[in-house]
C-alpha cells in the first residue's frame, strides 16, 4: 500500500503524535507536514489530507470545495464535543474519534478513504445512536430521538426511501454523487444500519422518517 499524506494538525504535540503513527504502519507514504493551511494550494490530485478540528478553525472559507474539485481525499480528527463547519462535513471522507487514534485504527481509516468508501470511528458512530437505557415502553423513541440528521441527510434518507440511486439522488439534489455517497454513509452509521434497506426501514419504523 502507499500513500501520499498531507498532515495539517495544529497542535505540535498532536502532530507529533500522529507523524510517528503513520510511520509505524506498514504503509509506503511521503508525508508533508503543513502548518500553514494556505500550503495545501501546493498539494496535488489524489492526495490524502489529514486535518484536526482545531486546524480547520483557521481555515478560509471554500478551501475544502477546493480540494474536493482537485479529488483529494479528506481525514478529519475531532474531539468529542467538536462542532465541524457544514462545508467540512460535506466534502470531507471520514471522520476518526481522537478518542479512536491508534495506529491501526488510522490504518484501518486510511485504506477505507483510498477505497473511496466513507469512514466513521466506532466512538463517534456509538455517540450517534446511542443513548443512556431507560425503563419503560419508550425506551426505542429515547433513544431515536437522540438521532440527530442534518436536514441535507433527511432529504437523502427521503429520497431512498423511494428507491432513487444515488445517481438519481444526487440528480434530484443537485450534488455529485460523491457527496450522496459520503451522506448514505453516515446516514448509515448514525442509525447503526449495515445497508441502505435496512436504514431505512429503521429510520421509519422509529418515526423518524414519515412517508
């Protein structure tokens, strides 16, 4: 396997970190340490970038459309309690909890980005569907209502629902498929759902999907 990263962490301990993982793992990389985000202009297409929530604060509006039009692959490591810009969420391949980071897990993160299949941590897959047990008959709608889907997911979420492709899907929303692929991903982890029928029948049979 080889890889060409790009690793934009802002903390230097954190980069550190991170630097010394990606070169325990039996991977062939040329890794380019940046810490100033406007050097990512130099990057090129198909490489992989690997950003931390706290780099992405300073960050100028449109540098992630701009790496998307450019096919570079974006890893993004966030905290538990990390909001990340909509922008960021739309274009970016996965997200890895720093809760998660250990060698073979960003191995595990690396090689599904490359495969172009979307990337959710166990961490932050659980903290989306999981919810604290509670007695009683309402126990499923608790715990749904801890679901949260961006209204973008819920139209997607819809319109599979219908039988749309994703290249239908993506047609109908006036996005590229890749951004329907990225949002059936974790479309798919939130509702802790192996395929796309199964999410649906989930989402609907908990209510929140109304057809």
């Amino acid at each position: 396997m080889q890889a060409e990263i790009a690793l934009v962490i802002a903390g230097s301990i954190r980069r550190y970190s991170v630097e010394g993982m990606l070169r325990s793992l039996d991977i062939q990389l040329a890794l380019q340490s940046i810490t100033n985000i406007e050097d990512l202009s130099t990057c090129h297409n198909g490489q992989l970038v690997i950003l931390d929530s706290d780099a992405l604060k300073s960050t100028p509006g449109g540098i992630a459309e701009k790496l998307n039009i450019r096919n570079m692959h974006v890893l993004i490591l966030v905290n538990s309690a990390d909001v990340v810009e909509q922008s960021w969420i739309d274009q970016a391949n996965g997200f890895l909890d720093w809760a998660d980071l250990r060698p073979e897990t960003l191995r595990e993160a690396i090689v599904d980005v490359q495969a172009g299949r979307f990337h959710v941590s166990a961490t932050l897959a659980r903290r989306s569907v999981t919810a604290p047990d509670q007695a009683g008959n309402d126990t499923t709608s608790k715990r749904t209502s801890m679901i949260e889907l961006t209204a973008r997911e819920h139209q997607v979420l819809r319109l599979i629902a219908e039988g749309l492709s994703n290249r239908q899907v993506a047609r109908s929303l006036s996005i590229s498929e890749h951004g329907v692929k990225r949002a059936v991903g974790i479309i798919l982890a939130k509702l802790n759902c192996p395929n796309r029928t199964l999410a649906v029948v989930r989402a609907i049979e908990s209510g929140l999907l109304v057809m």
